[in-house]
C-alpha cells in the first residue's frame, strides 16, 4: 500500500499558505534555525547523504554539486535559483512559487550558507509575472522579519536575494545560457567545463539549482537524510512532483515518492485516459525525452534508473499523455517547431538541423515526402545530437544538450512509430 504523504506540496489548498504567518505556523525556518547552528560542510554533507538529486531535468546529485565549490577561492560565491520552468509539459515550479513560496526561499538561504554565499538570485520566467509578484512579497516580508538581510536570524550570517525576470527564452533554462542572461548578454550557452560550480555568475563560483531542488532542503535539514532516502528507491530518492498533462481525464501536478509506476501515475492517481481511449505513447521527462510506447509506459517506474533502461530520461517530470488519436507526426512536427523556434543559433547542427526537421515534417503532412526521408530524419537527428545510448553517456554534438533535447523525442518518435510516417508518404514513394 502507498502510504505516502505529501511533503512539499502538503499544505498548499489552505487559506493564505504563500503567506510568511501560515508558513511559521507550520514550521517554517526552523531548519534555517537549524543550520546557522551548524558549519557550512554539516549542511552539504546531509544534503549528500540524502541522495538528492537536481528536479530541473539532468537529475545530477545535489550536494555532489554544493561540493565542487572550491574552498580555497576568495571570489564570492553565487547561488541562482533557475525558476525559468519552459519545458513543455512542466508547471510543478510554477505551483511552489505560487503557493509555497517561503518553503523554496527558506531552501535558499539554507543552500546558500552552505556555499558561502551573500547574493543570491531568483532567475524567473518572464511570462511568470504573478509569480513574480508573489515572490516580491515574500522577499520583503524575509526582510522585515530578519530572514533576509545582515545577520539573519541573529547570526553573522548575511544575504540577500535579488529577483531576475527573463525575456522568454526556452534556453535561459540551461543553466548557462541562463547564467549569461543575468549577466546582461545574450543568452548563449557556455562550453563546459568550465562548470559554473568553477566558474560561473561573473566567472565566480556558482551554483544553479532548480526550485523544487530547493524546496526539498528545508525537509531534508528537519527531518533528516535517512528519513528522505527512505522515499523510493536509494539511488534517487525523495518526494516528486509530477506535471501530468495531455489525453488525461485530471490533469495537473501529482506529488508522489519517486519511483512510482506510470500506470498509477495515469490510471490511479490521474484519473485515466478520457472517454476509455487506449493509451498510445507518453513523453515521460517533458518534450525533451524520448517518447515511450503504451507498453514501455505501463512498464516503467518513474525514477531515474528505470526510465534510463528504457531509454528516456525524468527530466523534468513532465508526463505529456498521447491517446490513440494523437497523430504521431503532427506531434512530432509541433515539437520540431518549438525546438528550431527556441534554438539559440550557436551551433550549426543544432540552428540548421532543426530548420531541416520543420522543413521535412512539413513537407511530410502536406504529401510532398520523399522516399527517403525517414532516413534523413535519422541522419538530422543523430547530427544534432548524436545517438541515443545512456548507457554510454552523452553523445551531444553541440555546445549545451538543447542537441539532444531535440534529438531524442523526434528520433524516438521516427524509430517507434515508423509506420505512421511511412503512412504519409504519396503511395507511390511509400517503401517499407
Ligand atoms: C535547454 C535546457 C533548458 C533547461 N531549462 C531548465 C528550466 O527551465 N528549469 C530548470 O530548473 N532547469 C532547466 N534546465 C537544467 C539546467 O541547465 C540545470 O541543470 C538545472 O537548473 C540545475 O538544477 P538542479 O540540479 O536543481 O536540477 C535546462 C537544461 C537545458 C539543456
Ligand atoms: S545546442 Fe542549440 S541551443 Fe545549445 S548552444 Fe548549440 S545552438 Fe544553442
């Protein structure tokens, strides 16, 4: 039986919960308390001990990261945290700045005294503008209350947390292309390494961590490392909050332990497919993953390892639900849009590859396709962003993995719905 209940999403619904007042009267900034008691390297340690790993889609382990901040440097150190959320198929950051504010700025400052910084910043999306608001209200009600500022709580701790808005751009999510907005340049993904743990905000020491990410640490702190691995499986563990959207009868954001089945995930928890349709495909990690099939999907547990074997990826945590009616080309054509709009123009595979993709979809569903186009399509996508193989790591031909963002859902959408694609073809060209 699943006795799971809900972490960070367990007093959202109640009047006023984005509110400092409700957040005090249900715990809140105790294990800030906690920790202004604590050195710096106690709080990354129980962090590393928890298993945590990044909710913002590669999925890399949270205090592993706090760790790479160099001890011997006399640069400051900064902590961003990406509330940039534009993975289609993703709004669980959007839920927490909304109605739990304070549980992801108390994460914050907890973050950032463990990395020794004293400014921190809040990248949020540009269309989040009543988030915004929201998180304006929150900074100054930490301020008021000496949550915020010089020696917070009584401590010799100081910082502070500045607010920055981005333009509408899908790659100010990764987190250099973001790091390189707040500077004030384009938004232009940096070459790694250097990582921005090394090198980063101001060629300082950085750490980008995503807002559920941060969210979980004030539980982590109060509750303890055992307590949060003991939520789903070792390697990945803890509360996750899950966008469900698409052919789906209840769509929105589901926090269950990591690891649950996607099958209770759409079936039970989500309310099933709409009028008994049958399940076709799920996009299981936002558009950026590969695309299952019905059967992997009723056979994949949502954690990171699982959906690795079966060669897509959490990601974000973005279920997007096709039922049998979904045109798996149309789709595949809306996703290569989305992609070519967004790319950044950096990199020649990835700024003409995916102009080719729209190119060829188009040509495809408006009956111009040609014989070989399935295998053009192959060829495009593995240009871009390689071959699909996690097992053997990363093959990315690009300067950030917005290659392989593009690369995986429509390879995989070519390769396990061939025949759709094939179908389209003038009957003349068709060849199996
Ligand atoms: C194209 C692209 C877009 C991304 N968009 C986001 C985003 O909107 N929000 C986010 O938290 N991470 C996003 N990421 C991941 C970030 O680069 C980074 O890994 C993450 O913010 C680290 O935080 P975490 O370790 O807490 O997950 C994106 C990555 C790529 C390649
Ligand atoms: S892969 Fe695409 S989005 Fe990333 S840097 Fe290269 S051109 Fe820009």
């Amino acid at each position: 039986m699943n006795t799971f209940k809900p972490v960070l999403t367990e007093h959202i619904g109640q009047p006023d919960c984005h509110t400092l007042s409700f957040y005090k009267s249900v715990g809140g900034y105790t294990a800030l308390e906690k920790i202004l008691k604590m050195k710096p390297e106690d709080v990354t340690q129980e962090v590393k001990d928890s298993n945590l790993r990044g909710r913002g889609g590669a999925g890399f382990s949270t205090g592993v990261k706090w760790g790479f901040i160099p001890k011997d440097s006399n640069k400051p150190k900064y902590l961003i945290n990406n509330a940039d959320e534009s993975e289609p198929g993703t709004f669980k950051d959007r839920l927490l700045m909304n109605k739990a504010p304070h549980q992801m700025l108390e994460g914050m400052i907890i973050a950032a005294y463990a990395i020794g910084c004293h400014t921190s910043f809040i990248y949020i999306r540009g269309e989040f503008y009543k988030e915004y608001k929201i998180l304006e209200k929150t900074i100054a009600e930490a301020y008021e209350n000496n949550i915020l500022g010089q020696n917070i709580l009584g401590s010799n701790y100081n910082l502070d947390i500045v607010i920055h808005r981005g333009a509408g751009a899908y790659i100010c999510g990764e987190e250099t292309g973001l790091i390189e907005s707040l500077e004030g340049k384009r938004g232009w993904p940096r070459i790694k390494p250097p990582f921005p743990a090394i090198e980063g905000y101001l060629q300082s020491p950085t750490i980008v961590n995503n807002v559920e990410t941060l969210s979980c640490i004030p539980h982590i702190i109060n509750r303890g490392s055992s307590w949060f691995k003991s939520i789903g499986p070792e390697k990945g563990p803890g509360p996750r909050l899950f966008c469900i959207s698409g052919c789906i009868n209840k769509p929105g954001v589901y926090e269950e332990p990591m690891g649950i089945s996607l099958k209770e995930l759409i079936y039970e928890k989500a309310g099933g497919i709409p009028d008994d349709k049958q399940l076709k495909a799920v996009f299981p990690g936002g558009s950026s993953s590969a695309i299952l099939t019905a059967e992997e999907a009723l056979d994949v547990k949502m954690d990171f390892e699982d959906l690795v074997e079966k060669k897509s990826m959490l990601g974000s945590a973005g279920v997007i639900v096709m039922d049998e009616t979904v045109d798996m080309v149309q789709a595949c054509l809306n996703i290569a849009r989305f992609y070519a709009h967004e790319s950044c123009g950096q990199c020649t595979p990835c700024r003409e590859g995916t102009v080719w993709l729209v190119k060829m979809l188009t040509r495809l569903v408006n009956g111009g396709g040609k014989p070989n186009d399935i295998d053009m399509l192959f060829e495009i996508t593995d240009n871009i962003g390689g071959l699909i193989d996690f097992s053997k790591g990363s093959y990315g031909k690009t300067i950030c993995p917005f290659g392989e963002a593009v690369a995986w859902p429509v390879r995989s959408l070519v390769e396990k719905f061939k025949a759709e694609f094939l179908e389209y073809l003038p009957e003349e060209k068709a060849v199996a």
